[in-house]
C-alpha cells in the first residue's frame, strides 16, 4: 500500500512540475533559475553532511555523488544564468 501511494505522489508532482514550468513566461526563467541555484546549494550543504558522517560505506559513497552532482548542477546553473544575463546588458561601442 506504502508503494502505491508514494508511486501516487511521484507522479502528481512529476504532473503539476509540467504544469507550471509550462506557465512560466520566459522573462521569469533567469530568477527563476537562481532559486533553483540556491536550492541546490542547500542540497549540497545536506550532501556534504551526509558524506560526512563516517557511520557506512554506503552512506558515504551516496554522499560524495550527491555532492559532485550537486555541485555540477550549482556551477552549471549559474554559468547558465549568468549567459542568460549577458543578453541583455548593453553591448560597448
């Protein structure tokens, strides 16, 4: 029953996700897109914490990749913005 219901979950979100990405206009991507940043900063905060822990081999093989993709996904979003912004700052000369 805990797996139905988790499966149940798992799709609403991944369907109200849809939903709103679809309703963003594209002038609120970039702010958007820095949340997002920031959220995944906190992921790599929780990651770090979690690969430090020492307690299993498991435990600490999960943590580092979550903070390698964490971190990847924090450089990467930020270049992304940082490109988006460039558009529209006004060309010299």
């Amino acid at each position: 029953m805990e797996a139905v219901f988790l499966t149940f979950i798992l799709m609403l979100s991944i369907f109200v996700g849809f939903e709103l990405i679809n309703k963003v206009p594209a002038t609120l991507h970039t702010p958007l897109m820095s949340g997002a940043n920031a959220i995944s900063g906190i992921t790599v905060v929780g990651a770090i914490s979690l690969a430090g822990t020492g307690q299993h081999d498991l435990a600490n093989w999960l943590g580092a990749a979550a903070v390698a993709l964490a971190s990847i996904n924090v450089v990467g979003g930020y270049l992304v913005t940082d490109r988006m912004l460039a558009m529209f700052k006004k060309k010299e000369g």
